[in-house]
C-alpha cells in the first residue's frame, strides 16, 4: 500500500502502527466523524480500501452499545455491527472492504450504500494452515520479527490472566505469549 491510515482507540495499538509499520495513527477517539476525517485525508474521495479487523470488538458504549450486547449474548443480530457501516460510508466508490473481524449477526447493514458506490465486499477467516510455515520461514530468516507486537509472556497456567489483560486492553498488553 503506498499509504496507510491506522484506525483505533487504543494508543499502544496506533503508536506501534505508526513505528512499526509507518501508518498514519488516527484515534477514534478524538473525531466526531471518523468517516469526515478519512475522506479529508484522502482529498474527499475516501480510502481505496479499508480492512474492519476488528468486528463485533468495536461496540460503542452509548445505550444503543448496551443494546447490541445484549442482543448479541441472546444470539439475535445487532443494529449496530461493529465498524462495517462506517467502512462502507468512508470508503470511496469502486472500493473494497475486507472483513476479517468476527460478527455474530449482519444486523442492519448500509447494503444499498454499498451497492450504490459499487463497494467490492469481501469476508473470511484467513486460512493459518497456508501462511503458517512461510511466515515462520520469513521469521527464522529474519526478515520479520514479531517481538514489537508480543508484549506480555505468561505461562500456560496464567493463561486466564493473560487473556483478561489483553481482553481488557491494560498495561500496553498487545499480544500474549503462554509458554508451557
């Protein structure tokens, strides 16, 4: 990608976007319209592509929040999923979308905005099994190096500690390594 606008609430998350991968950081948090602030930084047109790696993980804590958890804990969609609608409002016409976030339900999404910018959609799992043994290759030869993003090891007994920390987003907790 010759640009890349990292999205995200978490300030660990962005600042190791900007360092590492040479994204421009952009906190949710700060914006009234996130979508306004896309579509600024990239002369009015939108960005080509958005990736919503996050899904169902990024609710709001406004009462319609509240709502959608607790229509998603009784197994029934939310109205609000996730950051999709978002996506689909920012991206430019001719666009594409990849979805690699978990959702539990559509809800209601923007199709007809979709539709009427000509958004390609994609969704999926990734597939481990193909990218596992390239990636390890890539990382015995040095070429990657995951340790920026491994920021706490516990051991396997601690694994529900370690899982409440990065669940919670504490103490800069990006990635968590359990050694047995």
């Amino acid at each position: 990608a010759e640009r890349v606008i990292a999205v995200d609430l978490v300030p660990e998350r962005l600042r190791l976007a900007e360092t590492w991968g040479g994204a421009e950081p952009l906190n949710i948090q700060d914006l009234a319209n996130v979508a306004e602030e896309l579509k600024r930084r990239t002369g009015g047109r939108g960005p080509d592509g958005i990736i919503d790696a996050v899904g169902l993980a990024a609710q709001n804590h406004s009462a319609a929040g509240v709502v959608d958890r607790a229509r998603q804990k009784m197994h029934l969609e939310s109205d609000h999923p996730g950051v999709l609608p978002l996506a689909i409002k920012a991206c430019r016409k001719g666009g594409t979308i990849a979805v690699a976030g978990h959702y539990d339900g559509a809800g209601r999404l923007p199709i007809g905005a979709a539709y009427a910018k000509n958004l390609q959609l994609k969704f999926g799992l990734s597939h481990p099994q193909r990218y596992l043994r390239p990636l390890l290759q890539r990382i015995e030869q040095g070429e990657i190096d995951p340790a920026p993003i491994l920021t706490h090891t516990f051991s396997l007994s601690q694994a529900p500690q370690g899982y409440r920390l990065f669940d919670r987003k504490e103490e800069g907790c990006i990635k968590v390594v359990l050694k047995p």
